[in-house]
C-alpha cells in the first residue's frame, strides 16, 4: 500500500487533469483518510474539488465518520449529482448512508435526483438488507427472442456512448413478458451472424434456473451459490420469472468479506459496526458490556474453585497445575467452535451431516485427551514425584477436553437450530463451561485420589 506522501503526489496529478491521471476510489480514499487525519479543513475543501463522476465512488471508500462528516457540508446539488454518476446498487447504498446520518437531507438529496435514478432508487430501497434485490444493479443488457442481433449491438454501442450501461459482458434475452429466457457473452455474440435474431441463438441454450436469483432470495444463499458454481454474475428475478437486475462477483467479494469480518468479531465478542465506527465511546461500551459477561462467568468459575479451597490449601501443586486443565479445555472447545461454526457458515452442515461432525469432533478430542493426559501425567509426576497426582491431571483432561469438543460442536448448532447467530456468545458459553469442568473434574478427582 502506498504512503500518504505518494499518494498525495498521485493526488496533485490526478486533480489537475483527472482524464490523464486518474486515481482509482480506493486510492483516493485512502488519500481522503490520511488528509482528514492531518487537516479538517483541507479534507472538506479537496472533497469539494471532485467532480461528481468521482465524488460518489469515494464517498464510499470512506468509513463511517468519515462520510458523515463529508454528508453534513457537501451541498445537496453536489450529493445528487455524485449519487447519479453510480450503478443503481452503488446509488442506493450511498442515499441509504445519507438517510442514516442525515434523514431530511438525505430525502432532498433524492427529491433532486431525475425520475429514472429516483425510481430505481427507491425500488431497491424497498429490500432489507439481508435480501439478494438489495445489491443488485438493474442496469442490465437485454434483447427481446425476436430482436435482430445487428440491431441490438448497434444499441448496446449507443447506450455505452450515452452512460446508460458499464461494465457488460452479457446480453439478458427475454421474451414479450420480460421473462428470462437466455444469456450470451458478448465475446460470443460478436462472432455470430449479424442477421439473425436471438430466437435463432437461444434454442437449447435456456438459463437453468440454479443460476438464478429470487429477488428476496438471502444475500447468504446467493454467495453460495456463487462460490459453489463459480460464478461471474447472475441474474435476478422475480416470482414469474421477469429479470429485474443481475449481481456481480465484485458484489459478493464483498458480501463474503463483510460475512467474515462479522463471523471472527463475534466470536470474539466484538461488535463489527461498532469497530468500524472509529468512536471511542461507543466501542467502548461494546467491549465493555462483553468484558462484563466474560466477567460474570469468570466469578462463576472461581465460585467453583472455592468449594475446593481446603483441598488447595493441604496440597499446592493442584493450583500450580490447575491452568493447565482449563487451558486445554478452554483451547480445544475454541478449536470445535470455530471449525462448526465456519462449517455452518458454508452450508457443509446440514442434516445428517451434523452427526458426522459431532462424531468426528469427539473422535478428535479423545484422542487429544489421551495424548495429553500421558504428557501432562509423566511430567507431573516426575515434577513432584507423585504417581497419583499424574492420574488425576490425566483423567480431568480426558474429561474436559471431550466436554470441549463435545459442545464445542453442539453449542453453534443449537444456537443455528434456534435462529440466533452461531458466533455470537458462543466462546463466553464454551469457555465458562470448560473452565467448570475442568476444575471440577482436577479438583474433584483429587479430593477423591490424593487424600
């Protein structure tokens, strides 16, 4: 990535002839960012330097706050025209940032766009976010079965010219109801006879019906599919089969890094909005409600430990060696966890599949618990020189590390089988039970063996 000094020479180029050195978004995003860190006031007036073509692209390279900022002192006119350069999924994305900061201005802004983008704006509005229709783009190529391929080219050709279509590579063919028939790359459309119609092209070349999309399909199931058939786009449609828009691979790369991004947070108690937020305060408050918890269990497990506090007291090595049980524990659940709750994510459990998991998670943890019960038994007898002790550390990591793995594979699947997120609260709940087992089974075993 380049630093702050290059790209603001990159900058100074790009902003006196735009056409002869251009800077991609995400660059100048990257810029903006550096910029705001170093001057407000020089950040407010480059962002009023940008011409609208480039103004809404690198509005949304920018995070949060930083867009809130450029929403409350960008003029209305200005927002309007950056929000009509975009893609139609792109557009609504930014009036809906705009909406969120910003309510009435974010409604004038729309109020001043032209009818078209208002029209497709406010209809892709109309999803939730969590819905395939609501990253679509609804510029799309089509030809009707009965059109003249020379034709439709020549308009494709009119329509680049005219700023109505970008980034195509394929022709949608429909019938009179506008229901989705077939597809053509480009690439192969211009090797065809001129002179036929796309009735001619389409027989025994029908659009399987796998590779497309209900417009209220989840944004989930349409990365799978995605990353299952390997697909570039795919069209969207609704019940009847009319196409409404198409969604690309660049879409879903994002989709799959915000899904990621919001899996690992949530595992580890974070909340993905708020990091991303840059406010203090607020990610404050998120780390520290989930520190509480962590907290909350933590004195659970000590009240535990403190059933158990003459048998500590007539024996030290016991609270030497019990981190060690709780670790283990505590690592191998995080293992199960982690692995279930990414197998959950891409669909590769589902039925009789979770069986298999299970078993196989259980297989592995006794195995784990065998081999680092003979460890840790040979070097805690050896270390104090007490046969006994060596069992009773060997049998409590048997026993924890089956519980671990054990509920490290059932915990997300119950939290599925109930509608709630499989990440979110499952490390507090896997943690806090491995730690009462293991000292439970460690202490418990050595009040039973060692006295």
């Amino acid at each position: 990535m380049e630093g702050f000094k290059e790209l603001q020479i990159e900058f100074n180029k790009f902003i006196k002839d735009p056409e002869k050195y251009p800077m991609h978004p995400s660059d100048l995003g990257n810029y903006l960012k550096g910029l705001r860190a170093r001057d407000v006031e020089k950040f407010k007036n480059t962002l009023l330097k940008f011409p609208h073509e480039t103004l809404g692209p690198v509005l949304l390279e920018l995070p949060e706050k930083l867009q809130n900022e450029a929403f409350a002192f960008l003029p209305h006119e200005k927002l309007a025209r950056a929000t009509e350069g975009l893609e139609s999924d792109d557009a609504t994305d930014l009036v809906q940032e705009l909406v969120d900061a910003d309510e009435s201005k974010g409604h004038e802004v729309i109020s001043k766009l032209e009818k078209d983008d208002r029209e497709e704006i406010n209809a892709l509005r109309q999803y939730s976010e969590e819905q395939a229709g609501s990253i679509m783009q609804m510029e799309v190529f089509k030809a009707s079965v009965d059109e003249n391929i020379r034709k439709a080219i020549s308009r494709l050709a009119d329509e680049k010219e005219e700023g109505k279509l970008r980034n195509i590579y394929q022709v949608f063919i429909v019938d009179k109801e506008n229901v989705l028939v077939a597809s053509a790359a480009l690439s192969d459309l211009i090797t065809m006879n001129f002179n036929i119609s796309f009735q001619d092209l389409v027989k025994g070349r029908e659009f399987p019906d796998k590779y497309k999309v209900n417009e209220f399909n989840s944004i989930e199931d349409v990365v799978k599919l995605f990353e299952h058939y390997d697909l570039t786009y795919a069209p969207v449609v609704n019940s009847r089969g009319e196409l409404l828009g198409r969604i690309t691979s660049d879409d879903i790369f994002d989709e799959i890094q915000d899904l990621a991004t919001e899996q690992i947070y949530n595992l580890a108690g974070v909340d993905d909005e708020a990091e991303e937020e840059n406010y203090l305060r607020v990610i404050f408050q998120k780390r520290a409600s989930w520190l509480l918890l962590n907290l909350i269990t933590a004195i659970f497990a000590s009240l535990v430990i403190a059933q158990f506090d003459e048998t500590l007291k007539a024996y030290i090595p016991l609270a030497i060696l019990m981190p060690i049980v709780a670790s283990m524990g505590g690592n191998a659940g995080t293992q199960s966890l982690t692995v279930m709750v990414r197998q959950i994510a891409l669909g590769d459990v589902v039925g009789s599949s979770a069986y298999s998991a299970i078993r196989k998670e259980i297989i592995i943890s006794i195995l784990n618990g065998l081999l680092f019960a003979l460890i840790m038994g040979f070097i805690s007898y050896y270390w104090f020189s007490n046969k006994q002790l060596g069992f009773v550390i060997g049998f409590a990591l048997i026993i924890n590390l089956l519980v671990a793995g054990l509920f490290g594979a059932l915990i997300p699947l119950v939290l599925k089988k109930m509608n709630s997120d499989p990440a979110v609260g499952s490390t507090v709940i896997i943690t806090t039970l491995t730690d009462v087992v293991g000292f439970l089974s460690f202490l418990g075993l050595a009040k039973i063996m060692l006295f």
